[in-house]
C-alpha cells in the first residue's frame, strides 16, 4: 500500500522511527524477511530528498531490510523513471509517436518528452498535491514553501493555522492546472510561472501526439480515485479534468499503466546484466560495489567510432541524471556493436577518458 512519508515535529526531518514501523509491517504482512529479499531499490524523490536525514536513513534501510539498492533521484531522473513506469515511453514506442508525460507528485511536476521508444528531453517544476494540507475544521496543518508561493501569487497570505474555504483551494488549484498546462505546452509561458521551473526548461518542439499524466493527481484525472486525503490532490486533479474538457490541453489524453506508482515500478525497470567472464579486476577490494547508479549513454557504437561524441554523450547523461561527473560514482554501461579492432577500441577509450 502506499503511504504518505511521515516526518517528524516542524516536518524538517523524516521520522525514521514511524518509517521504520511502515517497512517492517508491510514485512510481516508479505510474509517475509529481510533475509528473504534478494534485490531491491529505495529510491528518494521529491520533497523528501530536502530533508537533511533521508539519505541516511536510506543507507541503513538499505542494509537492515535486505541487499537494496540506494539511489537519490534528481528532478530529471525522477521525471525519467515515471516516463518508464506509466507506460508513456512504452506507448511512444508502439504507436511510433511522440508523448509528453506529466507526473504530478506531492511536491513537484516531472515532465519527459519520448518519442518511438526513447526519452528525449526532462524538466520539473514546483507543483504538487501536497504542498499543502487541512484538517476535518479546513485549517491548514501543512505548508510547504512552494505551496506558500503559490497561493501567494494567486492572493492568499496562509499560514499554519489558517482557515481555507473550499471555493479558495479551488481558485488555487484552478491556478495550479493552468500554470501545469502552460509549462507544458507553451513555448514562452509568462515570467511569473517560468520562476516555478526547478530544472531548465523542456527543450525541442512543443507538439506531441499524446499526453499521459501520472503522480498520485493523475489517479484523479483519469478518475481512479475519487477520496481525498486533506491535500490539494483530489481538487487539483479536478481542475485539470476541466482545463482537459474545456480544450485547454492541446493534444489527445492517452491512458496511463501506472498513476501513484510509476515512479517505483519505473525504478524497477532498471536493470542490468554484466557478463562474468568479461570481467578482470586488478583489486579484489574494488568488488562488489554497492549503491552505483547505472548509466547508459546513448552511443551508436556500430559504426565509425567518434571520441568526441563519446564524451559530449556521457557529459549530457550525468546531467540528465543530475549527478556531478567526478563526484558521484556510477557504472556506465555501453552497447558495443562492430569489430573489436584495435583503432575501434582506441577511439572509443579515448572518448571515454575524455567524457570523465
């Protein structure tokens, strides 16, 4: 089932103790134990990642509950694994075509263009269902900074402990569609709702073929869910439905596989298989390695190899994965293609040394 991350008093930190108790019931309840598990993820996303413990907690989860792997995924890797685990680039790929996934989370937006089966281009901005939340007495018991701001530009000054009406949220929320579609779609949107952009913007053309939305507001666009949880979700999700009837969304609505979940099954998607007897390590103590990030730069390496393109391909992939090159350590992975001549090889190290 999934679950809204609990945080500690003033909500500046995770409270590993409640998350704790989640895991290990849902242990229970599967009928297992860590020792059970042979492979895994946890992966941070979204307002969580600002947390100054959530890595931490992460690391040890990932050593106490079972061989997990851990990652934290920046605004575009995010936007990438929710492309993968809505089925958008799995649509791009049959239909042959070009779709735009909008995966609205609790915190931010992640938009991924893909086109016949490849992603081409991610971006994010700060829109989400929870940026705030109210109580059965309609005050407001969350507020984050980015839902501050934004009801701020609409003309509310809130704070912890105001009252809302339901006619507020939904100017607020009715805000929010407009500016979700504007960024998506406009070429130029205007200078106020550019200031919610957390990455650089889309790039390429703005027409697309379809358009999927997933997040936990997408269950309310298609309609899967209909319960609110006290946040902005259900009547987010209800705006955009009547910016989508009204015409405002300019291509056609396509189904999504996964809504709440794409980004988790998304990382499950992520896997890799190495060959052992093509390894050689100089260090017994250089494996195994634990916790590496796998990158694909996207090279043909079938034909005349070109160092250059090498480097600017691996450059682009870390940044795309919003990692430092020299920083982070990762596993990069390529698809070789051709004869293994020596000038091939060559070429293809050289742009290697040159892409790190």
């Amino acid at each position: 089932p999934v679950h809204l991350t609990p945080y500690s008093a003033g909500r500046e930190r995770v409270d590993d103790q409640a998350l704790g108790r989640l895991v290990d019931a849902a242990y229970q309840e599967a009928g297992l134990t860590p020792p059970d598990i042979d492979t895994g993820a946890i992966i941070h996303t979204g307002e969580a990642i600002r947390r100054d413990n959530a890595r931490a907690i992460a690391d040890l989860f990932a050593a106490q509950r079972g061989t997990f792997v851990c990652a934290t995924a920046g605004h575009n890797f995010e936007a990438l694994l929710a492309a993968h685990g809505s089925g958008a680039v799995a649509y791009s790929a049959e239909k042959q075509c070009r779709v735009l996934n909008i995966d609205i989370g609790g915190g931010t937006t992640k938009l991924a263009v893909a086109e016949c089966g490849r992603v081409l281009s991610t971006a994010a901005f700060h829109i989400g269902g929870r940026l705030l939340a109210t109580d059965n007495a309609d005050t407001i018991t969350l507020l984050e900074p980015g839902g501050q701001a934004l009801a701020h530009q609409v003309g509310f000054a809130w704070q912890i402990g105001s009252r809302v009406t339901n006619a507020e949220v939904e100017r607020l929320t009715n805000y929010m569609a407009q500016a979700i579609l504007s960024l998506a779609q406009d070429e130029q949107p205007s200078s106020e709702l550019a200031q919610l952009w957390l990455t650089a913007p889309l790039s390429g053309a703005k027409h697309y073929d379809a358009v999927i939305f997933s997040g936990g507001v997408g269950e309310y666009v298609y309609g899967k869910e209909s319960k609110s949880f006290g946040d902005l979700g259900a009547p987010l999700g209800q705006s955009l439905q009547r910016q989508i009837s009204s015409g405002a969304l300019r291509s056609p609505l396509a189904p999504a596989r996964e809504c709440i979940r794409a980004t988790v099954i998304g990382a499950a998607q992520h896997t890799v298989q190495v060959s052992g007897n093509t390894i050689h390590r100089t260090d017994e103590s250089l494996l195994p390695q634990k916790n590496l990030q796998v990158l694909r730069p996207d090279v043909d390496l079938s034909g005349e190899i070109v160092s250059a393109t090498i480097a600017q391909a691996i450059q682009k992939h870390f940044r795309a994965f919003d990692l430092v090159e020299g920083v982070a350590e990762v596993a990069l992975v390529f698809r070789w293609d051709g004869p293994p001549t020596a000038i091939r090889i060559a070429a293809f190290c050289r742009g290697l040394i040159d892409g790190l």
